[in-house]
C-alpha cells in the first residue's frame, strides 16, 4: 500500500518531544538512585516518607491505567458501534477481548496492591509487587515481538474472518450490519482489502439486479439517501469506493503512530518505574529496621 505523501512525510514524533520525554526520565531515573542511597539516618526517613509516596502516586496511575483498560475492553464487547461487533462470530477476537478485561482488572489489582504495601510498609508485598510488574513488562514485550514478526499471519487470519462476515451480511439491521455500515461510512472504505470482497455476499450472488452496499457508496457518484442495507446501481459498475478498510485502518495507525508509541511507552515507564521504586522502597525499610536494632548505624 502506498501511502500519501502528506502521511509518509509527516514525523511521528518531534525532536523536541523525544528530547524533553528523554530529560524527564533522565530527570525521575537521578531521583530514584538518590531515593535508594541514602546514607545518614535522618536523610533515610526522608527517603523512606520519599519513596513511599512517589510509589503510592505511580501505583494510582497504574490502578487508573487499569480501570481504563478494563473499561476499554468492556466498550469493544458491548457497544454496537464498535469493531468488535463486526467480528461477533470470531471466537478468537472474543477472547483477545476478554484477555483484555484481564489484564485491566490484573492492573487494577496491581496497583492496589503497591499502594498498600507502600503506605503500610509491607515488604512481602512489595516483593510480590515487584514480581507481578516484571512479569507484566516481560509479557507485553513478548507480546509486541509476536505481533511483529507475526503481522502476515494476522493479517490473513482478519482477511478471513471479515470474509465470512461480507459473506453472510443479512441486510436487516442486525449488530453486525450496523457496526460494518458504520466503519465503511466513516472510514469511507469498502470492504477488507476492497470492493471485491463482497462479489461472494449471497444477497449480491443471488439477486437479480445489481447489488452494492449503500454503506460504500460513494457520494460524488450516486444520489442514493441510504446509509444501509443494499441499494441498486443505475450502471454496471457499482458507484462506491474503491479502497478497502483494511488500508483505512493501516493509514489512520500510521497517522497515529506517535500517540500509539508515546502510550505504550509511558506505560512501560511507568511498569519500570514502579518497579525501581519499589526496590527503593524495601532497601530503604530495611536500613531503617537496622539503624533501630542498632542505634551505632545511625551515623
């Protein structure tokens, strides 16, 4: 697919952004290095009150990223309007769905729990905390890997499951027919990869007349009001759109691509951060323990 020029031309990201994301990480990274070496013991319990309210905000962040998530999740299964809605026969988007919820609530959770173990000072819960974190970064790195160096197959695996769609579109306002005239409408695009993908709609096959769905139409080609359903064509080739969602979707993810990089970045700086805090967090409970069993450690 070739993109336009405006779209290839245009920087994801600006120097200025990535130089001023970069120094603030600089910045909170020089921050929990000082939290976690503290020396004397009256710098130690502002180190202690330090590191256990930076760890309670970052754990709010977490808790709100899961709720937003969870939320998210939710909205693709139950809004009509929502891709997903396109997909209901798939088993596998469904799952990929509730995988979702998941790991929202999972977040949730998470979060929950490094806001106690930070205000209450728990250190098996902040161990545990610790652990859940790692494991959720190296999960989320496994998983952008795979989508990756798997993107043709997922591709295919789409191509197919929208085919059955087209295929079985009924034409009387079901979910399905209203989410998909919704996507084609909006995104003004027709089909997957492209009109030809409804030629084998069992409606279009065996109707006598020339058959397209109003949902692709082009509006500069044809007077037809309908927004739904199938509408007749006046000439033999159909008066719709020539390009398939598929490239819709693939033009807005490249035209969003900085928003999509700079969220998944934050949280996994986010995942990072919470992690060193916590560390900061328990080496610092620690050497206050000792310097209370040994007063000689205070100095």
């Amino acid at each position: 697919m070739i993109l336009p020029t405006s779209l290839r031309t245009k920087p994801a990201l600006s120097p200025a952004s990535v130089t001023f994301f970069l120094s603030a990480v600089c910045g909170l990274i020089d921050v929990c290095v000082n939290l976690c070496f503290c020396r004397n013991h009256k710098m130690g319990n502002g180190c202690l009150k330090a590191s256990k309210y930076f760890l309670f905000l970052f754990n709010l962040i977490f808790f709100l990223f899961g709720t937003a998530l969870t939320g998210f999740g939710l909205w693709l299964l139950l809004d009509n309007q929502s891709f997903i809605v396109v997909l209901n026969d798939s088993t596998d988007v469904k799952i990929a769905c509730y995988i979702l919820i998941g790991v929202g609530a999972f977040s949730m959770f998470i979060g929950f729990l490094g806001c106690v173990g930070a205000i209450y000072e728990i250190r098996c819960l902040l161990g545990l905390y610790f652990t859940c974190l790692l494991l959720i970064l190296l999960a989320q790195i496994a998983a952008g890997a795979l989508i990756y160096f798997q993107k043709s197959v997922l591709h295919d695996g789409m191509t197919k499951m929208v085919t059955k769609v087209l295929d079985n579109y009924p034409g009387n306002n079901s979910k399905t027919e209203q989410a998909w005239d919704f996507i084609q409408k909006n995104m003004e695009c027709c089909g997957w990869n492209g009109r030809q993908d409804w030629y084998g709609n069992q409606i279009v096959v065996s109707s006598s007349q020339l058959l397209f769905p109003c949902s692709c139409q082009n509006v500069s080609l044809t007077s037809n009001v309908s927004d739904s359903g199938f509408c007749e064509a006046q000439a033999s080739d159909w008066p719709v759109y020539d390009r398939g969602c598929a490239a819709s979707v693939e033009n807005w993810l490249f035209t969003n691509l900085g928003v999509v990089m700079g969220i998944c970045i934050a949280v996994a700086f986010v995942e990072l951060l919470g992690m060193i805090l916590s560390i900061c967090l328990c080496r610092n409970i620690e050497s206050d323990y000792e310097k209370v069993s040994n007063p000689g450690l205070a100095y």
